[in-house]
C-alpha cells in the first residue's frame, strides 16, 4: 500500500512522465500494428503497473481503490488499449484469486501476475450469454481426480495473450440460474483449450480479444477457484465494484485527454480572422466537456473513498460507470465538432478515441444492465426501509 501523499504522487507523477514521453508518441503505431511491443510491456512491468491492486504480501503494489483510480486517470491519457494491457491482471483476472482462492492458488498465480509475467483472461461472456450471465452454458463435469471443461467463450480480453484464464462453468446442471456456476483457474496449454484469432474491432486496437473454446478440456481439482462448487457467479458478482470504478476513471482521463485536444486544435485553428476557442459556441462545447469530466472525476474518487472504508458501493459504482462512459462518449462528439473536419481525419488521435470511448459503454456492464441495476437496488432498499 502506498502510505503517504507525497508516494502516491510521486507514483503518478511517474505513471505520467511515462504516459506523456513512451506511451502518447507510439499510440498511432499500436493503432496500426494492432499490438503493444515488447519494450511497453518492459516499461510496464518496471512501473509495477500489473500489479497495483494486488496486495504486498503477493509482491503486489497493494493500492487502495482511491489510490488505482488515480492511477487510471493519468492511464486514461492515452490509447485504451495501454491500460486494456494491464487491466486483468488488476481487475478482474486477479480479483477473485484475491477475494476468494486458496492460500495455495493465491501463492501459484497472485506474484506473477504481479509482475505482468503472467497474463490474466476473464472468460465469462458466451456466444449466447453476455448480460445474463448466470445464463451461461459452458459445462465443468466432474472426473476422478478433477473436472473436464466444455464450452465456448466470446470477446474474452487479453485472451490470445493469457497464460492464466478464470473460466465460468456450470457445475451443477439441475441448478438453473446463478447457483449452479463455478469458477476454475486454468493455464493456458492445457489440453482442451484453445484460443480463436484476434477479434477485429472498431476500436481499442492493440487491445486484444478473442473467442476461447473449451473442448474436453481436463483440470485437477486445485483448479477450482477456491475449493468450493457453485461460487462462481457470486466471485464475478464481488469483483465488479472494483472494475466499474477503475473503468469509470479511465473514461475521465480519456475524456481529459480528449478536452485538452480539443482546447489546443481550438486555440490553433483560425477562422474569420480569430482562433475558433474565441467563438461562443466552440466555447460552449468546452464548457461542458470540462464540467461533465469534473463531475465524473469527483463521483469516482469520492465513490472509491466510501469503498476502502468498507461501505457497499454496488450502486454507487454502477452510478459511475453509467456516467463516465456515457460522458466520454459525449465528450469525444464535441471533440471531434471542435475540430471540424479534421476531426474526422486519422491524422487526428481524436477520431481514434472517437471509436475507442464506444466500447466503454458496452464492456464491464452495459449501460443498460447499470440502469437495471441501480433501480432494482433503490427499489430494493426503499422496501426495506419502508
């Protein structure tokens, strides 16, 4: 844990010197390559970057949630797909490991996680099951000695990279719905598993996702995540608040990065004889951006308090994530109508992160399902106060 304020800023004054100077220069070249090279990987890896949730005990930087989501705004400043790279194993690839493993499982995979040696994938989502999850028809059949795996999984990020997928099964087929499900850890090269090409994407290249297909697919019972059958879904389920939040404050750097773009093609850009930022209409368009980026900023990081002094922010943190990704959208539309024409130019980074911010509204939760959620949890403890 970072202890002090002076430590923590000076982390993110490094987090954003290595923004600035390695990662915004070479974004166009991911876009491109559709890859992150080696050398990112490297710079990453130095930064402790792979594991800043993880706690200490496990080699982790072991942050507080206040101390990831400023982090992820300074993240937030560049390409998506910078941050996808580290995501799971901060999120939601090593989250259930800390939540809910065994001491041994935590011990196997928590350190190397840690140090970005090993990458994380989150194999939830299905051909036929994204937002219901607990819907889900991937099967786990128990064996002598362990439990064989079949099933297909769909848009699993980081998956053509992982070395270490939390795959979600259905264990008990006579229990529909949520209780029936459990979670394994399984290692890439296990026999059975095998992982689709690259998915191609609108957006967020560099950050890559694929189909994983499971097929006869045989693990030892240490693979069962945490020991114990028909946890699964609740493990998904608990490590959600922290994924909401740290995605929430990547939409706030992205829509940070995106008013500074806009703000400097606006001071530049002359029309009628004067800078465009001088014309009230431009003005307006700024004027909202930044006062919708500082909303999402200050809903996060006070959301993020309220989560590491204990309190139950489930609804609070689907509160951010349905802001955050729809005001970034908002924001790179204005964006790109400051900069005209040239906005939609891939000279630009704006048009970039124009398709890039679509996806935040979709992944980690869609807008649709973070509005169910927060209604049904109103509902739900207005009956119980009533």
């Amino acid at each position: 844990m970072i202890r002090d304020r002076e430590a923590i800023d000076a982390f993110l004054e490094q987090i954003r010197r290595f923004v600035r100077e390695e990662l915004v220069p070479r974004e166009a070249e991911i876009s491109d390559t559709d890859r992150i090279p080696d050398d990112i990987l490297a710079g990453m890896r130095a930064l402790g970057l792979f594991g800043m949730s993880i706690p200490e005990t496990y080699d982790g930087l072991g942050m507080t949630m206040e101390e990831e989501v400023l982090a992820a705004f300074e993240l937030g400043r560049t390409s998506p797909a910078f941050r996808s790279t580290i995501g799971t194993n901060n999120g939601i690839g090593s989250q259930g490991l800390v939540m809910d493993g065994t001491e041994a499982q935590r011990r196997r995979y928590l350190p190397r996680l840690a140090s970005g040696d090993l990458i994380s994938a989150f194999a939830l989502t299905e051909p036929d099951s994204g937002s219901d999850a607990a819907s889900l028809r991937s099967t786990a059949r128990r064996v002598e000695g362990g439990w064989v795996i079949d099933g297909a999984k769909r848009y699993i990020t980081n998956a053509p990279a992982a070395g270490l997928f939390t795959v979600f099964a259905r264990t008990d087929p006579d229990r529909k719905g949520a209780a029936g499900v459990s979670a394994f850890l399984v290692e890439a090269g296990t026999p059975g598993l095998r992982v689709g090409a690259p998915d191609r994407k609108m957006g967020q290249r560099g950050a890559l996702t694929s189909d994983v297909v499971f097929e006869g697919c045989r693990v030892g019972d240490e693979a069962l995540l945490g020991g114990v059958p028909g946890m699964g879904f609740r493990t998904a389920m608990k490590v959600l608040d922290r994924g909401r939040l740290h995605i929430s404050a990547v939409c706030v750097g992205v829509a940070e990065r995106l008013i500074a773009d806009a703000l400097r093609y606006a001071l530049e850009r002359r029309q009628f004889g004067q800078p465009i930022a001088e014309f009230q209409l431009v003005q307006a368009m700024l004027a909202d951006s930044r006062a919708e980026a500082l909303a999402g900023r200050a809903m996060v990081v006070e959301t993020a308090r309220r989560k590491d002094l204990g309190e139950d922010v489930a609804t609070d943190a689907s509160c951010c994530k349905l802001f955050c990704a729809e005001m970034v959208g908002r924001v790179a539309d204005r964006a790109v109508q400051v900069h005209g024409g040239a906005g939609y130019m891939q000279d630009y980074a704006v048009e970039r992160f124009y398709r890039d911010v679509r996806l935040f509204r979709i992944y980690e939760g869609t807008t649709q399902i973070q509005q169910l959620v927060i209604a049904r949890n109103m509902i739900r403890e207005a009956k119980a106060t009533g």
